[in-house]
C-alpha cells in the first residue's frame, strides 16, 4: 500500500501549481566499490508492479532499499529512476527519519520557489499600475492647467506649453502698456473737482456758489449788450432811409417809376 505522506505530498504539490517534478538528489552514505557494483547488478531483480499489493511487506522493504542504493550509486540516471512513480514509492515508504526529513526540506524549499515564481515584480504589478493610473485621473486640475496636462511628453504637448507661455508673456506687455497710456493721460489732470478725497468740500462749494453768481451777472450784461446792438442798428437804418426820402412801399414805387421813365427818355 502507498504511504498517506506522499500522497498528501502530492496534492500540495498540485495546489501549489508544480508543473515539473524537481530531481531527488540523495547523498551517498556509504562507500561501494566496482566489486560491489557489479554484484548488485547480477542480484538485482526487478520489481513486479501488479503483485505490490499481494506482496509481504518484508520483501517489499527489501526491494526497496536496494533501489535506494541503485538509485544513490547511479546519480546521473535520478530523472529515469523518479520516472518509476511506485518504486520511489516503496523506497520513501521504506527510507529512515533522516531521509524524510530531507524529502520534508526538498518539498518545503520548492513549495517557496513555487510561491516566489508566482508573486510579481514590482516593475510589473498590474496593481500598481491601476493605483497609478487612478490617481493621475483623479487629480483635479484648475482651468489654466487644463490645456496642459502632465500626462504624456509628446511634442504637442510641448508645442501647448510653448504657446502658453507666450501668451503670458504677451497678456504682461499689453497690460503694461495699458498701463503706461492711462499713466499719459492722467498726468496734470485735477481728478479730485469736489475736494472729497482733500476734505475741502465746504470750500470749494463755496468757491463754486460764487462762481456761479458771475457766470449769471456775465449773461445778463451779455444779453443786454446784444440787444443794445440790434436797436442801435435799427435806428441807423431808418435815419438812411430818411436821408434817401423813402418811406414805406408807395414811395419806392414812385421812385422805381421815374428811374424808368428817364431810362426810356435817354434811349430815344
């Protein structure tokens, strides 16, 4: 009958994803010359596969231990001897508490190498990668930032970053000499009429009454000297029209008459 331990052995191996069985190395524990050699190879006898279970469990410990020994003599032959499943079976079977042990180290350090080859690298752990990525697209950028994403280096992007800043630069010299002009344009002007900002309100309200009151005594003088011009050349009209003996609309046409009448004369 097989033993429980490398059945369990066995399905650890299978849960652990083995796909290759490792190669069994044992140690030599005993010195065997060629004459020794050559007499195991004349006993030797091979183990019948069928009648394993009908067999004692004497005899079968026998054959096994002299596979073992076959199997530690010929190193170079480890991967035709495990192919045998049965007889490696009888031989951990048969093997001592120190071999166990080893058999319990061997499966121990693969069992690590398998669990070791499974585990990613850092480089590519898809985990990292997704936490990265996450981050990045949940990052909040302001509107000025926004044409201009950290995400890629190409040269559009460069190119966007190029304009950018020309634009700064541009919106700074236009603001500057806005700037300047209103400086230009401000300069020897009174903005402060009322002397708010001053605290001279009362002062100049008072400068503004009296001024007013002059500029009304300068428009009434005006208007009178302009009506005084217009009488005086009215008057200078009729005493014209007096010196010339004209008066009113039957006077002149009389005078227009006469002019014809002597105009005919002198045609004659």
């Amino acid at each position: 009958m097989a033993p429980p331990l490398l059945k369990k052995r066995k399905v650890e191996n299978g849960m652990n994803g083995r796909t290759s069985r490792p190669k069994k190395i044992k140690l030599q524990r005993e010195y065997h010359s060629s004459s020794e050699d050559d007499d195991n190879n004349e006993s030797f006898t091979a183990v019948n596969l069928q009648d394993s279970d009908s067999n004692n469990e004497a005899r079968l410990t026998e054959k096994a231990q002299k596979i073992a020994e076959k199997s530690d003599l010929d190193g170079s032959d480890a991967d035709a001897d495990y192919s045998n499943s049965d007889s490696h079976t009888a031989a951990s079977y048969a093997a001592s508490d120190s071999d166990i042990d080893s058999d319990a180290s061997i499966s121990g350090s693969d069992q690590t190498k398998s669990t070791q080859r499974k585990k990613f690298s850092k480089r590519n752990d898809p985990t990292a990668f997704s936490t990265s990525i996450s981050k990045i697209l949940s990052t909040k950028l302001p509107r000025a930032a926004r044409a201009d994403p950290l995400l890629s280096r190409s040269r559009a992007t460069l190119q966007t970053t190029s304009d950018l800043a020309n634009e700064k630069l541009e919106s700074r010299a236009r603001a500057k000499l806005r700037a300047e002009k209103k400086e230009e344009l401000e300069r020897g002007r009174i903005r402060d009429v009322l002397g708010v900002e001053t605290g001279e309100a009362g002062e100049m309200a008072e400068q503004e009454k009296r001024l007013r009151k002059i500029a009304q005594r300068g428009v009434v003088k005006l208007f009178n000297a302009v009506r005084e011009a217009q009488v005086r050349g009215e008057e200078l009209a009729r005493e014209e029209r007096r010196k010339r003996g004209i008066v009113g609309m039957a006077e002149r046409e009389k005078a227009v008459n006469e002019s014809q009448i002597t105009s005919n004369i002198c045609l004659r």
